[in-house]
C-alpha cells in the first residue's frame, strides 16, 4: 500500500501537536502538508519541541487554492468555524476529518445556538459521519468526511452507551465531567493561568457546554435519553485527561456483575475500551488511545467513571482511528501509544 | 474573659496541624497541651515546620489519667475509635470537639457497619451534638460534646441544606464530591504517593463512603431525602480543598434568581458562607473558614456548587468555631483568615 | 495612634494582592485609595475573589492630581517604568514604597541596560534607600522613598548577607535561583501557560536578569564581591516560593557549625530570617514573611539554601516590613502570618 | 535475528515499568522473565495499569536458580545492594545489564563508604563497563556487563563532557541538579508525600550524594576535574525529569557560538543529544531518550543546562542503548520515544 497523503490543518495547536505525533510514526502516513498561519516557515519542531530529532517538516501557511491540493485525507484541527469555509473548498475525493464542532449537529438551529456561528456549509452536513468509532464502526467505514467528536463527548458517549443501548435504564442520566486544562488550547488565557490553575478546580458553562447537543443527538441513535440530561463540565488542575462521572438508575436493581456484562458484550470487539476494577484513573490513560470504565451498582443506582486523554482518544488519537477505518487500515494501526507509570 | 485552657489530642496530622494553626493566634486560646505519641518530647515546630518562630510548645505523650486534665475544651484529632476510647475518661466539666466520626452517627448499627468499629461509648452519644454550625447553631451553643461534621459531609450539607430545608425539589440528589490529597491524613500512602496523584484523577468507594450516613441523618432534620440519595467521592490531584457538585430536581420549574434568593435567606447569618456567581474554586477558599457556593437552574434542573477547605471549614475551622459557640464567643473571633490569590 | 492612610497603586496584580491581604488586617492600616485602571469601578473583590467577605474597597482609576492626594504612605504595585513616572508627582510629605526595580539602581547607565528604560527621575534616585530590612535597617528607618527589593535579589542577598559581611570567603559566588509562576504576574503569557508550565522546568535570561545589578550593588555594600558573580535564574512549576541555591568558597576550611554561628549571629535581631536544619522549603514559607536559611560546609566549600515567599517576603510582606519602621512601628506588626502544612 | 530472551529482575518499580514499556515495542525483544517477589502470580498489568491491553505477562518470583536461566541478557531494576548478590549467580554468556549502583564505583572503599554496603562481588567488579553510551561506545558495544548510570549523573556527565574533554576550563565546576520525585521510586514514603510534594522545593544530601563518586570518576576518564567538584541535589514538584545547571569558568574568554560548537563537535554522532537553544525543558523530554543540552557564556563565565526523563534516559532507555550496542542492533532501535506537547 502507498503511504497516504495527509494534509494538517491546523498544526501548532495541541490537537494538531497529537495528530503529528501519531502519524509521523503511523506506518501508512506520509505528512505532505501541515499548515500554521503564524508559524508560516518554522520548522515544526520551533514550536512542537518535542518533535526536535524526529520531525524535519516546516509549517506552511494555508494554501490558496485548496481546490488543487493532491492529498487522500485532511485533518482539520482549527478553531471552530474554520472547517465550514475550507470544507467546501476541497477537491472531491480527499477524505476529511474534522477536529472542531463546526459538523457535528445536524439541526443547523442547535448547532447555531450552541456555536454561535452561522452553519455556512449546510449542503455538506449530511455527508458528514458522527466518528465516535466504538458505537459508529460501520458508518465510519464508509464515510468520506469525518465530524470528530468532542473530548467531552467521546468521554460520556463511551461510558453511556451501553446503557442507553440496552434499554436496562429510564432514560435520565447525571453527567459530572471534569477536564486537564489543555482542553482548552495552546493559547495563554485567564482560566489556564498557572499560579491560579495549579491549585484550582471549578465548573463552568452550567447546562450551556456546546458538547452537549452533540451527545444527546448520537445517544438518541442508539436508544432512549430522557429530555431532563444533565450534562456539567468542570476544570482540573492537570494538564490532560478527561473523566466522567455518570449517574443513572435501572429500571429494576441490577447487580455490578450484571452491568459489567453488558459493557463486556458491548464492546467486545473495541480493543481501545478497557473495563477495570474501582475505578479508571487519567493518570493511566494519559498520552494512549483508551478509554477505561468502569462500573457500580447498588440496588436500582448505577455509576458508571470513564477516562480518556483529551488530545488523543479525546481528539487526536480518534481522529486517526477514523482514517483508519475509512482506508480499510486496521483499526488501531498505529494508535498502540503505550501509556506510562508514573 | 480569662483565655480558655486547651487539650489537643493529636497534634501531629494535619487536622492537628491546622487547629495549631488557628488556635495560636486566637485571642481566647491557650494551649496547655497537645499530644503525639510518636514525636513526645519534640518541638512542635519540629514536625510543622511552619510554626518555627512561631510555637514554642513540645509535643507531650498522652496524658495517663484524662480525668484530672484541668482544660476547658479538649479537641480530639485523632484516627478513628480513639475517641470512643478517650471521651468517657474526660472529667465531667470539659467540653469535647471531636473531629473524627465516632460520634457522628446516631445509630449505632449504622455506624459501626460504616466504620467496622465497635461503638464502645454509647452512653455518651446523646450527649454529642453534631456540629455543623451553619444549620446547627444553637444547639451547638448549648451543647458540651462536639461531634464535628466530616469534611465531605460539611460541603454537602452546606450545598443542599436550603434545598432540603425549602421543599422545593423531589427529596432526590446526587452529588459528586472531590477531594484534596490532604484529606487522606500526613501519612505516605500508595494513594498519595506524589508521581502518582500529580496527574491523577479517580473515583473512591463508590456507594460507600463513611460520610453518606451522617450527610443522611443531618439532611433528613432539616427535610425530606429520599432514600436513593447518590454521594461519590473522587481524588483530586491537589494537596487542599473539597469541591461538591450537587444535583436536584425542582417539582416546579425555578429560576436560578429565585433559587439564589433561597440561599440568600438560608445564610444570611451565615458569615462564613459566601454566594458567588458562576462557580466557586477551591482555590479561593483554601486556607479559609469560608464555603463558597453557586447555584444554577434551568428549567427543573438545578445545580448547586460548594468550594471549602477540607482542613478549615471542613476539620480545624469549624471545631473552633463550634468552641467559640459553645463558650459564648463570638463565632468569628480567630476565624477571619483571608485567603490568597494566587 | 492614628491609622496610616495608604494608597496602593496597581491594586489588581499579585503584589497588589498581597498588599491588601496584609494591610487589611493591620493595625495601623486604613487603606483610603487602591488604583486599577482597567478595573476602576469594580470591588475588589470581584478580582480577588479570595477577599470577599473581607473587603468591602472598590478599586479607583488613578487620581489625575498626585499631588493633593493626602496619604501618609503610597505603595507603587506596578509595572516597571509607571512609578518613575508617578514618584515626583507626589505631595512631598508623604512616604514612598515602590515595589518596582525603577530605584532599586543607583547607576543610571546600569539601569537603562538593564531594564531598558530612560530613568526619567534621576533627581529622587538617591533620596531612594534600598528596603532590604534585614541589611539596611537604620537607612530604612530614616527613609522617605523605599525601593522595596526584588523577589530573587530578596532570597539571593539574604542568602549571602552574612558571608560577604564576614569575609570568610574569596568573593565568588555562583547562585542557582528559582521561582514560582506567580512571578511572572498576573497575565496569562506563553510561560506560564498551565499546560505546559506544571511538567516543566527550566532556565531563562541567562547571566542577564535584572536582579543581577542590585544584588551586586546592595552586596558591595557589606564587603567584598568578585566581578564574576553568576546568578542564573530557572522556573518552578508551582505557583509561589523562591529557592536560591548559592555556592561559595571558603579562604580557609570551616566547619558547618562555625558558618552556622556566623549566619546566627548575622540574624540575630532578625525577625523574619529563620535559620534551618537541612533544607529550607518553599513549601513552609509560602504566604508567610519568612525567609529560611539552611547552611552547610565541607572543606571550603560552602553551600546556602535560601527560600522566601516571592510575593511576601520577596514583596508586599517587604513592603510592610518597610513601612513599619518608617513610621516607628513595631517591625513584625501585621507581618506574623502563619504558614500551613500542609 | 531472533528475538533476544530477556530477564527483568525488579519488575515492579518504575525503572521495570519504563524497561516493560520499552522492551514490549521493541523488535527484537522477548521477554521471557520479569520478577517482582511481591506481586508474583499477578498480572504485569495489575500493577503497571497503563500495560492493560498491552501486556499479557504475569510476575514470577526471583528464580531460584539463576545459573540455569537462559537467557540473553537480564537487566537488574532491583534496590541497590541486590545486584551484588544476583550477577554472580548468573550463567557466563547472560549479558548483564545492572540499573543499581553496585557495580559503577571502580573504587570498593569509595563505593562502601556512599553506598553504607559491603561490596560482595569484587571479582566482578572490572568486568563492568560504565554504561554511559555517548561517552563510552565502544567500551559497552565489547562489554558483557553493563553499570548503567545513575539518573543525575547521566544529565551531569552529558553537559560535562564536552567541558572536560576539550580541557577549555579550569576544571572547577558548580553543579545544581533537581529531580522530578519518580526518582524516589515507586514506594511511598515522605518525601514523596503529595500534599508536601505538590508545593514543595528543597535541597537534600548536601554534598554527600551516591552519585557524585560516579561522576567523577568518569569524567577524569575524559580530563581534567578538580578536586572540589560541587554537586548539589534537589527536590522538584513534578513527577519525572532531571534538570542540571552546570557552572564553569573557561581559561581564556570564549563566546556561546564557540561554545556551541565544541557540543557539536562531540555529540554529532549522538542521536540522542539535542542541543537547543535558551534553555532545556522537562517537559520537551519527558518520557522520551533525548538529553536536551544548552550552553551559554559570558566572558569566562559558562553556564551548560541539561534535561533529561530520569526514568528512561536516566535509567530504562539508556539500559536499552546499552543492550542495542551489546549485541550489534542499531542503537536507537525501540528508542525513537517520541515526546508529547503539552
């Protein structure tokens, strides 16, 4: 098989910081292109360090004519609002994933209200697939263009999922979700000032967070979701990692063997879910494609914890699960990033 | 006013530490004695070592015969089932705060299932009112045994207390509290061990967590709690602080004005309660008294934040204002510590 | 006593922070102006969110007549370069403490490079004492204008105050120095972007620190310094602390007992120095006045620790410090803050 | 090639868990053993949780007959002391690679005095080559058995040796070296005590650490080194990384590009040295084989910053490029670690 052709968009970020980092050691990736319009002409790893005896590549600008522009798959990882402009733009045949929001709500009025943004490329969003590769697999395999989920969404989708699907629920869930501060970018900002992050934790967006249309939307394909979701994002004192707490109650009481079955049964053939004991911790996710869960009951209450790093299962790593999966490569080709202790 | 004669068991954690701390500066304290059996004869500030130049006092062992102790207030701070042991000994006479769960729990059944310890000092419980200041006031005034609230327990109670004690919501919560590593005592633990918790985040003894049973029994004197209340305790990789996200359902549709003005007439005696917009942060009230909460609704959803310092409003802090209610004074005297920012 | 009316400039940063957690609880204190100007209007408790409930003071623009403004003392928090501007605008009469390097530098040529400013105030630069308490007390005392003491020269002259004064050593010093975030300020930038920050370690501006000339200067003062001081200085991932290594040679061999008497003696009516065993830690000075000293010595080589609090000792804590024996009152008052473990 | 069998003594603490990370992905290796007395009989992957879906392993206890195990090389991850017992146990043809500090001191009354241990192999004792590979090829690319170097003196003798080769100094040189606290192991114990760590930055073991007999001894292996080496450890709140801030004086004054290229010069065959610009950082490093290096100088002055992760460099990595030279692989096989931003 020839290497692929990737363009980045997007590539002094973090998403786009993870994305090299997977691809450059991605046995069919071939990066021809990753744009940085203010880090036009440095060399990639000016800005991405760490990337410095490994990656002799220079950021491009955007080019002009994105039309003409010969690669099998772009990834996308802007701002939002970025996407709905260069989407329309590319030659048909280039597969996209997209890292930002701007494709993930099919109702334009949601995803208005929730991105304020004006959704500028309607004529494209039904071509887009949902990439939450566990519960989508098929859909993802035939797609051409990629709405990657959200961090947030990935987290609580993963660790609902289940549940919804096997119907053993009334439908009403509490999400309590937690997120390490580079969820929020590479660009200094008040909320992840160090002296004040180091020793902080808060909520933020109450009942307002834009992952959450998202969320309701793909768990409504997969069963039953009460109107009332509760869905809260909260800010963590370390740099990545995502958790999500999930509250539920069973129709009848159910054992915690009982419910650990139906995560087995459900992801039996995902080899990034990992069910563990107690509970999943970020600190062994970090820097890996998992996702680990795990679950509790107690009578009719359920709890259910789930944990993923951010930038990759979260952003990155899910983004090349995708490719993967739309070129026929098998799916965890070169997403085997293993974790570290400590 | 003649400075009140103080006992301090177990000064050598930091619950001990913390009520060093404060009672040092308070202007009716003295400190005639406090205990560490493994570091007797020592300088206090040999062991914190923030108190040099500060305390002059040396740990003492425990005293063999408790009931000549001529003190007026005795604080217990000690690993759970000493106080059992330690109170009934106490001359007739002295008051008690103790900041451990022996005497928490009303039930003795209850307890002892919690905490796997006999209760070997039943005849006194009655005697033990349970210490939550804000909610609890004037039968602390007139109380001689202290029980002091648990530090997660302190932060739920303080989050839904107006919600329980107004009846505006279904009796049904679930709350998802965070804690600091200092919750865990001064003691090395795997739990703790630094290049662990630096970049961790998990959940801890789902379902069954000792504090549950006394955040029950004192919600349910102020209202109705149904029975499949849902309290989950996780570890957050931060030395102080206690965060509880609380989630409720109002029978009736409440604005989140409406719903302030409910807290603003539940606390409005309360100085050590602050309601802030948005979120409060952990890392505004550490080293403080203070609870800071935010309240949110959206259509019957509601949720309420509340941000303490585990050691002060949730051990030390509260002990000594329970002991300036019970000696008639005023409840803020030693207790106005002002936060940092950073 | 009357209270001292005091005006802070530059109230909303960390200096300014730590100035009103300070002189709000000091006795002799009535602060009658704190300027922002970006917040003008605004409490200051909505930006030190720590002060609510503590301060009822909202912050001021400037005042466009510096010269009728009626204070007895007036702390400059600012930028470098604002208090050489506001300085000769202001009544005279009333005392100065300008926490900025504006007149930390009697050389004005040394200055300009250094900083990169004109030194417009050449006329009060030498009515400007240099506010080292610990060295400079009698100069203090008979000040009107204070330049209070950068955070790293507060830790390095400390440091090596009593081996220079001595002459026991050839005059050559290597200090290794290192500091919290919070001393970069209150600004979100690149290098202290949390993600990032809290793994890292690293140094900057070597050999070229602006707090080289002024330790150089202020240490000339008390003996003998070789030409080829090296004061390097790196960044801690936490939030507070300065730790300053510093390595020296004896002129002939000396015991660690020996150079321990002669940091006793040098210190003796000082306060706030606290000789240690081992190691300071920043972790038991932080919010705190103090600045922890350790030394050791093996054949002729000599090695000080030193760790301060750089917003306290290394700043507002100074500032007070300063400002007491200016005006005659006890030195420690207002200034015993007690530290916490953990 | 086949597969090289590989024996893990001391699997369980961090060095086992970076050489598990490591030697899992690497194409020649297959482990065939990996001990760790306490947790035998457990999954590799109970302990070292980020190896789940990665490892199938189980621990076995230390074999008792360690002269019949065939295998290729072992490496020992074990505390010091251990190894002394086990490598002459071994069967001659096993190459040995030893991550303690028992056979890299030359000097058996020097080793006994800093490590407090008699040393019980002496036979075997020239038979250990250092393993420091970028100072030290040939010698290990001949050698059967492997000292491999401690954590701070890899990052000392890396920014040293280009110094003391050149003979450029006098030869006196100021370390100041800080560690992450993985250094202290997986063990929890106080100093390692999260609420303490977390804020926390000290000096430890003035003049007196294990590592710096080793340091000496191999760089008078390279020139000239004066008799009063200084070498000074330090505490860091984070979990892994190594930072060295080396001091020297030139004989003659010398300019930073000067400088820089006799770096050049001796590392150009060194994959795994970096040289940057400014400054190192730990976090472009952590979890990856780099030693990042960067000089400076002022005059005579010269100040040389080295950062490496002290559990690969400094111990699991650097293990693995010592067993590449041994047998004739390409030494940065299983080694392109590649770092993470943030």
């Amino acid at each position: 098989m020839n290497r692929l052709r990737i363009a980045i968009f997007g590539g002094s970020g973090y998403g786009g910081s993870e994305l090299l980092r997977i691809l450059l050691a991605h046995p069919n990736a071939e990066i021809m292109l990753v744009t940085a319009n203010e880090h036009a002409g440095k060399p990639v790893a000016a800005i991405h360090k760490n990337l410095a005896g490994i990656c002799d590549l220079d950021f491009s600008p955007a080019p002009d004519d994105l039309g003409s522009l010969e690669c099998d798959v772009a990834f996308f990882a802007l701002p939002h609002g970025q996407a709905l402009k260069l989407a329309p733009q590319m030659k048909r045949g280039a597969k996209i994933v997209d890292l930002s929001g701007d494709f993930r709500i099919d109702d334009k009025s949601v995803f208005e209200k929730f991105y304020k943004l004006e959704h500028t490329a309607d004529e494209l969003q039904s071509e887009f697939v949902y990439g939450l590769t566990e519960t989508n697999r098929d859909a993802i395999r035939a797609a051409n263009y990629i709405a990657n989920p959200g961090c947030f969404a990935t987290a609580t989708i993963l660790a609902l999922a289940p549940l919804v699907g096997s119907g053993i629920t009334n439908g009403r869930f509490v999400v309590d979700a937690k997120t390490g501060s580079s969820g929020s970018g590479a660009k200094p900002a008040a909320n992840t000032h160090h002296p004040q992050r180091t020793n902080s934790f808060y909520a933020y967006k109450p009942f307002i967070h834009q992952h959450v249309p998202e969320i309701e939307q793909h768990l409504r394909t997969l069963g039953n979701l009460s109107d009332d979701f509760v869905f809260m994002t909260h800010s963590l004192p370390v740099s990545r990692g995502i958790f999500a707490s999930c509250y539920a109650e069973a129709i009848d009481e159910i054992s915690g063997e009982e419910l650990r079955r139906i995560y087995e049964d459900f992801y039996t053939n995902a080899p990034f879910v990992r069910l563990v004991e107690g509970s999943p911790d970020i600190n062994w996710v970090k820097t890996t494609n998992f996702c680990d869960i795990a679950v509790h009951a107690r009578g009719r209450r359920i709890a259910v914890f789930s944990a993923i790093d951010n930038l990759v299962k979260g952003a990155a790593g899910q983004a090349v699960q995708n490719m993967n999966l739309m070129f026929g490569i098998e799916e965890t080709t070169g997403l085997r990033l293993i974790g570290t202790n400590p």
